[in-house]
C-alpha cells in the first residue's frame, strides 16, 4: 500500500503507512484563545479515525486537550515525556492510551516504529517555569520514513539525528507576523530541507489561524510561507520534491523501497 500523506492545516496531518494511521498534532477548533480558522474547513471525521496520535509539544495549539478528548476511545497518544505532569487535563482522559517518550526513545505500534528525535523549540505549557519538557519531532518508519518536525528551529546536528527519510513534514510559518526564535520560516524551512535531502517535502503550520483583528496586519505572512518554501527550495535544494497541499488534500508521495 502507498504512502499517504494528507494535511488538515496547521500543524495537523494524516500519515497513513503500513495499513496504519497516525494522526499529528490534531487540533480540530474553529477557535484557540485569540486565534481564529481563516482558511480551510475543520478537518473531517476521516481525521480523526487515527490508530496512533503523535503529540510534539505542550503549546495548546499542538497539545489541543478538546481535540484530543474527540478522538475514539482507545486511541494511543504519544506525547513528551512530562506531559501528564504538566498538563493535568490529560490524566481526565481516561479513554485515551497514553505513552510518554523523551528524545531517542521509541514506541512501536503494529508494523511502524515511532523514534522521537530533538526539536529546538520551548516546550513548555506556558512560557513560565523550569524547561523540564522537551519538544520533540518524530521520524515515523514503515513502508517509508516520515519525519514530522513539530515546531523546531535548525539545530547542529539535525541530519545527523533525523537520519535518511523519504518524506519531510516541516513548519514554515506560524499564527502571527512575526516568527522567533525555535521557528522555521520559509527559509529555515528550505535549509533544513536541503540539510535532510529527503526524497519529498510537505510544508504545514502555515496558513490557517491568524489572530484576531489583524487580518490587516502583514497579510502576506499569513497568505504567502507556503509558495514561499516551494521556491526556496527549489533554489537550495532542487532534488527534493515539494508538495503543496491546500487544506484537506492529500499525495502518495513517490517512495524508494
């Protein structure tokens, strides 16, 4: 069976490998605090029929406690090491299996092997208090291998960690006009694409929420990350494939076997 990648908007896409689907980051409201769904419909009941549930840090717009009570009963949910401590909400969710897993460490589920790797970013729930969370990627290895990198910043020796994959889900943008520090923007994005030379890239984390009341401010970071990627990357990394998808769509990228 090929691989399928689908992407819901923000950090939210369907992996399906291996007769298994793995859900990331799912966040499925209309509205976060002051964010709001500007593009794209909510991701459908397809979205949230995942077998595995792969959680890359605490920020509510990736640990999204409402979305993940939606999932099906039973749905294993991996999540930083820390996270049941940090956010009590989780303990509620009872019908949930949770694992918790730091840098390095992997979980298995049916045929897919799970490894979680590094991403430079806070990981914290709030942006108070000891850094004891970390935030994590994932490199998601079946039939092909797929690194989802949550929020990150480029690190030294990112290749190196993430390893050869076939398919890169990479950040290139964010909620607001302005990216910091432990963000990729489109340009980040483009080096770490040339820096992990996977067979295809997927941008995410870009045009969906905006807050609210500045649809008049920097429109363009809002509509633009996304084109933005695919011509950087064809500049500085010209072997790999990009796809862009609009909210909802999907590609069965070409794998080597």
């Amino acid at each position: 069976m090929p691989v399928e990648i689908t992407w819901w908007g923000h950090a939210t896409c369907t992996v399906e490998d291996s007769g298994t689907r793995v859900l990331t980051d799912p966040l499925f409201a209309r509205r976060l605090a002051h964010l709001r769904r500007r593009r794209g419909a909510l991701p459908t009941e397809r979205a949230r029929a995942a077998d595995l549930v792969l959680v890359s840090h605490l920020h509510a717009d990736h640990l999204h406690v409402p979305s993940l009570a939606a999932l099906p009963p039973g749905t294993r949910v991996v999540v930083p090491r820390g996270a049941r401590r940090a956010v009590p909400a989780l303990r509620r969710l009872t019908g949930l299996r949770i694992t918790e897993i730091g840098p390095g460490e992997e979980a298995t589920h049916g045929d897919l092997v799970v490894r979680a790797v590094t991403a430079a970013h806070d990981g914290r729930r709030l942006p108070v208090g000891p850094r004891h969370i970390p935030a994590l990627g994932f490199v998601v290895s079946g039939e092909a291998r797929t690194y989802f990198a949550g929020d990150t910043g480029l690190f030294e020796g990112m290749a190196a960690e993430v390893g050869r994959v076939d398919v890169a889900l990479l950040p290139v943008g964010g909620w607001g006009p302005f990216l910091g520090h432990g963000h990729l923007d489109a340009g980040r994005a483009a080096e770490a694409a040339a820096r992990l030379a996977p067979g295809c890239a997927v941008p995410v984390h870009f045009g969906t929420y905006w807050p609210i009341g500045l649809d008049g401010v920097r429109p363009h970071e809002f509509y633009s990350p996304g084109d933005e990627f695919v011509r950087l990357t064809a500049a500085r990394a010209p072997e790999v494939a990009v796809h862009l998808l609009g909210h909802g769509e999907s590609v069965r990228p070409e794998v080597d076997r």
